[in-house]
C-alpha cells in the first residue's frame, strides 16, 4: 500500500495544510483501532511521535478533551510537547470513522513543567471503507 501526501499553504494562518491517503489491506475497524485518538490505545505503540495520550475530561461518548505528549527530538534540540484538544470521534453508517480535533484551554490541564504547550490547528482523520 503507497501513502500520498499532498499539501498547500493555508488561508488561515503562515503554514501548510497536509493530507496523507492511502488504502491499506484491512478492515476499517483494524485501521481505526490502530489510529483512533483514546489512552491505552494502539497509537503510542506504533507512532515515535506521540508518547503518551490522556483523557482529561469525557464530555460524552464522542465528545473530550485530550493531552497528547511529544518526545523530545533531533537529539533532545527539540523539546517535548504537550497538545490539550478537544476531540470528536464519530462513525457513521456507511461505516466510515472520524476523529476531528482542535487547540483548547483546559483548567484540570495547566501547562506541565518539562513540556513546550503546542498549538494544534483543526485537524482529523478518517477511515472510510472502499469496495473489495
């Protein structure tokens, strides 16, 4: 399975927006378990980028908020990073499963000392199952 990324500067802010694609043989729900942003997941198994992932606070089943850590990087000259979004995952009847997310202020989660708070843009994923 090949992987497409495409990218083009955004309208919004001094940056670019990125889209990766691909078609993977498996089933959506194996993808999604592999992907899908909840603590315990696979995510932190597979991903070096994402350390550790935490609920803060369940609004509802679809709906929370969540710190995600970084590790360090380019031999600690990047610092670890924290990301405190609000999360909504959805899966909707044609089987197809979303995870959209966006930069949030959270009381029960401060900035943590050892950490450089991130700032994450509206963002997701989808899992969207094709024929065959």
């Amino acid at each position: 399975g090949e992987v497409a990324v495409s990218w083009r500067p955004s309208t919004e802010f001094a940056g670019n927006l990125y889209k990766g694609e691909g078609i993977l043989p498996a089933s959506p729900q194996n993808v999604w378990e592999c992907i899908k942003p909840v603590a315990g997941g696979l995510r932190t198994k597979w991903d070096q980028n994402v350390k550790d992932f935490e609920v803060i606070e369940a609004i509802s089943d679809t709906v929370s908020v969540c710190r995600t850590t970084t590790p360090s990087a380019c031999m600690r000259i990047i610092s670890p990073r924290e990301f405190v979004d609000v999360v909504v995952m959805k899966q909707y009847e044609d089987g197809t499963m979303l995870s959209a997310a966006t930069n949030v202020e959270h009381p029960l989660c401060p900035p943590q000392p050892n950490f450089v708070r991130g700032f994450n843009y509206p963002c997701g994923c989808f899992c969207i199952p094709v024929p065959g």
